[in-house]
C-alpha cells in the first residue's frame, strides 16, 4: 500500500515539533509549569526539543517522559551524556550558545518558561525567523512584543495548534 511501511502511515509518523525553552535554572513554579507542559504536549501526539540541560528544559523532559512522549535536547557541548536524564535524543553539537538557533529553527512552534538572556536570544531568534513563539510566565514582558499565555493548558493547546500536532 502505497504511503504506508511497517513503522505506520506517514501521517501517523509525523508529528509536530515543539520547543520548549527556558532558564538553566528556575523556581519551583515555573518547573510545575514546565512538566505539566511537557505531560500535554505528549499527549498531544508532540515531539518536544529542548536545550537538554537541567531547569527549565529537564522539567520539561521529565514531563513529556511521564506521559509516554519523545524528548530531543540539543546540547552545547560535545558530549551526548551531558543531557538530563529525561532526554530521549541528545545531540551534542559542540556549538555553545549557537545551538540555539538550531533549537528554534527545528521547532513548529515555541514556549518560553522563565528565562535569562539565552531564553531572550531564542524568542528573538523565532522571532526573526518567523518561528510561532508564545510566553507562559515567561521574564519579559515590556521587553519584547508576544503572546502569552496564564497556564500549561492554553500553551500546549496554542503550540501544538501551530507545530501541526493538534
């Protein structure tokens, strides 16, 4: 049958990527934030990319994890175990801080938890690309013109509505 392998149709194998990016390090709310947020994600059938590293993006993780999900983190340094043990995919490119742009331009959609200035060279990143990006409790408001969002719900719903997983 055309379209179709024993992995499943091609629809049933593409999902949406969503990022989810954040602090390194964060408070305890915006990790509840952050795993609740990973848990709908992956319900929602997302494949969630991050970081890889701890705070923000291995609440996240942990999240996607607990609900059955795919976690991709895309790691600055050159080493793979580097990665939160929640990531499913490490990536280790050796790229620093640079690997952000490879974080937003893989992604459907982002969501920004927190943050310190890395989280802001992501959203202006997406921003620049065109990359759908909203805030949920995120540290800048009055610094850049987005979205936002009051709770994990409405963000998973209005990112998997844009990363084709809805």
């Amino acid at each position: 049958m055309a379209g179709r392998d024993r992995r499943g149709s091609v629809s049933e194998r593409r999902r949406g990527i969503v990022a989810v990016v954040g602090g390194s390090e964060c408070t305890a709310a915006e990790a509840s934030l952050a795993e609740e947020l990973g848990r709908r994600l992956a319900q929602g059938g997302a494949v969630v990319v991050c970081g890889g590293l701890t705070g923000v993006m291995e609440a996240v993780a942990r999240g996607v994890q607990a609900a059955g999900g795919l976690t991709i983190g895309i790691l600055p340094g050159n080493d793979a175990r580097d990665a939160n043990r929640y990531i499913d995919v490490p990536l280790a490119t050796g790229m620093g801080e640079m690997r952000n742009a490879l974080i937003v331009r893989v992604a459907g959609a982002i969501v920004a938890i927190g943050g310190g200035t890395g989280t802001l060279s992501e959203i202006a990143l997406a921003l620049r690309i065109g990359t759908p990006v909203v805030g949920l409790r995120d540290n800048f408001a009055g610094v850049t013109e987005l979205p936002r969002v009051a709770d994990a719900r409405a963000a998973a719903a209005w990112a998997l509505a844009r990363a084709g997983s809805a």
